[in-house]
C-alpha cells in the first residue's frame, strides 16, 4: 500500500489511574529524522518505541509526543532537598544584611530553579516498566492511525499519478508517430536546399544522399523512445502499488525520462513534436512533486 509521508495519528491507553497520549505527525523529508518529545521518567524508554516506529516509516521527518497524566505518573520523579533550600535562604538574608540591600524576599519559584533543590528521584523499577506498557499500547494506537491517514492520502496521491503517467503515454505515442516521417522529411529539405544553392546540374547525387543520410540519422530518435518505453514500464510498475517504497525511484525515472524527451526534442526540430515535448514535462513535472510526498 502506497503511503504518504505527511500523516497524523492519536492514540491513547489508560490503567487505574494514569493514563498515557501519543500524537505523531510526520511531513516530507528525503531522510527519516525521528524526534521524541518525552516526560523526564520515559527517556529510558525512547529507543525501544523508536524502533517501533522506525518498523511502519520509512522516510519523512516525525515527530513523537508522548504525555502522562494521572497522580501516580509524577509521583516520585522529583524530591526537594531542604537542606540546600535553607542554605540558599540564609546566604540570601546575609547578602541583605551584609551589603544593605532592600530585602524583595526570596520567592518560592525562584528559589525552586536554584541548583540542587529540586533534584531526580529514583523511580520505582515495576511504576516505570507499568508506564512503559501503558506508552506501549498508546503508542500502538497512535501508529495504526497514523499509519492509517497516510495510506488514505498516499492512495489519493496514486491515482493523481496514475492520471498523469497516461498522460504521459498517450503524448509519448503522438511523439512516435510525428517522429516517424521526420528523418525522411530532413533528408528531402536537405536535397532542396543545396539544389536550390548549386543548381540542379552541378549537385553530385551520391554526395546529397550522403548528407541526407546522414541528417536523417541524426534526427532519428528510435533508441530514445526505446528507453522512453522503458521508463514507462518501471514507471506503470511502481504505480501499481504493489511496490512499497516508490518516492526516490520515481524521482530517478522521473529524471531519466525528461532527459530522452529533451533529446528527442532537440533532434527532431518539429513544431508539433516540440508541443508534445511540453506536454511530457509539464506532466512529469507534476509528478516529480507528487512522487515528493511519498515514502
């Protein structure tokens, strides 16, 4: 299934009295970045859940929140040192004292931001391995509707591309057509000219039928429309969707088939072949920017 890399998902898990919210969001990126954003007692916890969700993204930059709620979630995380508290409140009281200054109290916020306060405490070993499986099931939640809103827009993408590569096709068969008749056609304004220069008693017949050919040779864009068949095909394929990551190789193809349209172009010299040739990278334009969201 062809997934986009733009995506939003929710999940939520719950036990007693606590309770665990993962949202994901994720836009394009030519690399996968994984970020987590997570409360001080889970950061043990982020590689394991980044493998997980490492296992369903395969490229686009994400971003992981993972909150707690509950009383049971924040008790224990942290533990006030009075000792230090005091220390601090004192030396306070002494700068007053010592160098008259006005006396605008210590308040408590201040005073809880000073080093060595507020400091860690451990966490209870079995409360962290409960919050970890309550992450997990939320996270599970968050990634299947994640992973759920991506397939829906990736799907919309497929058929937007579907379109476009028949577009594609159908100018590609017109170029073969008009391409046709072209090489003949040079070889006989090539005669013309020089028999219109020379007069048509001084022209060598074998020298013109040279020059011809070898015009007509150089205008002959058999070998590009191969590939172009080619790139086509591997193209069809990868919208198929029965490809899992298709973006860079769609790009590459993308890439490949501009380059055989512009040199079908510049061999050819015809009006009605250079109007196809437009057509062909405006479409391919757009689905270069389409491709661009898909992993």
């Amino acid at each position: 299934m062809m997934r986009s890399m733009t995506g939003y998902g929710k999940g939520r898990a719950e036990a007693e009295a606590l309770a665990s919210t993962v949202e994901i969001r994720s836009v394009n990126s030519r690399q996968r970045e994984v970020r987590f954003r997570l409360p001080q007692v889970l950061l043990a916890g982020e590689g394991r859940w980044r493998e997980r969700v490492h296992e369903r993204v395969a490229r686009g930059r994400v971003e992981v929140m993972v909150a707690l709620e509950g009383e049971r979630s924040i008790s224990g995380r942290v533990k006030l040192d009075l000792a230090v508290a005091g220390e601090l409140v004192e030396a306070c009281r002494e700068l007053v004292e010592t160098f008259d200054l006005d006396d605008g109290g210590l308040r408590a916020d201040v005073l809880l931001r000073m080093p060595g306060v507020l400091e860690s405490a451990s966490a209870d070993p079995e409360q962290v391995e409960e919050l970890f499986a309550l992450v997990d099931r939320a996270l599970a939640a968050a990634l299947d509707a994640f992973d759920a809103t991506r397939r829906t827009e990736g799907a919309t993408l497929l058929a937007d591309l579907r379109q476009r590569e028949q577009v594609v096709r159908r100018a590609v068969a017109r170029v073969r057509e008009l391409a046709g008749p072209v090489p003949e056609r040079l070889a006989k304004e090539v005669r013309r000219r020089i028999e219109e220069i020379l007069g048509e008693s001084a022209v060598d017949p074998a020298r013109v039928a040279q020059e011809a050919a070898i015009l007509a040779q150089r205008a002959d864009v058999t070998e590009e429309l191969v590939r172009l068949d080619a790139h086509l095909g591997r193209l069809q394929e990868l919208f198929s969707g029965s490809v899992g990551e298709i973006g860079r190789a769609a790009e590459f193809l993308v890439q490949e088939i501009r380059r055989e349209v512009t040199t079908i172009g510049s061999k050819a010299s015809d009006p009605a072949i250079d109007e196809q040739v437009l057509r062909i990278k405006g479409e391919l334009e757009k689905i270069r920017e389409q491709a661009a969201n898909l992993e």
